[in-house]
C-alpha cells in the first residue's frame, strides 16, 4: 500500500478544509488563501484554480480574510 501523498506547503500540516473554503448558502464559494495581492495576480489566479476545481463560475468565488488561516496570519 502506498503512503499518502504529502500536500504543498501549509496544506499538508493544516488538512482541515473548512479553513480554506467556504461554500455559502447563495452558491458562491469564499477562499481563504493567506495571500496578498500586491499587483502580482495571485489572488485571480487562486479563485480560478479554486472556480476550476469546483467547477463553479470564477464568478462566484470571492477571497476572504488571511487571518482565517492557520500558518499564514501575521500577528492574528
């Protein structure tokens, strides 16, 4: 039997999902990705990998406070 695949970064030591994403009961999708977006795109490139994975419109998925997840706030 194979071990399990290790996940990236804060994945692998924080599994518990609800804290990276948020159904809400309208549909949309809320991530929560400890990112910053400072110009560089990152937070449109993560809701649409998130809109991918999930298939739901890129829409609908919106970021939601770092501070919600663990191993990526800064001084919460």
């Amino acid at each position: 039997m194979n071990a399990p695949r290790k996940l990236p970064g804060n994945l692998e030591t924080n599994r518990a999902l609800e804290r990276w994403l948020r159904i809400n009961a309208d549909g949309t999708v809320t991530a929560y990705t400890g990112k910053v977006e400072i110009g560089q795109g990152i937070l449109t490139a993560i809701e649409q990998v998130v809109a991918d994975e999930l298939d739901v419109s890129p829409q609908r998925v919106g970021g939601g406070e770092t501070w919600r997840v663990a191993g990526e706030s800064h001084g919460h």
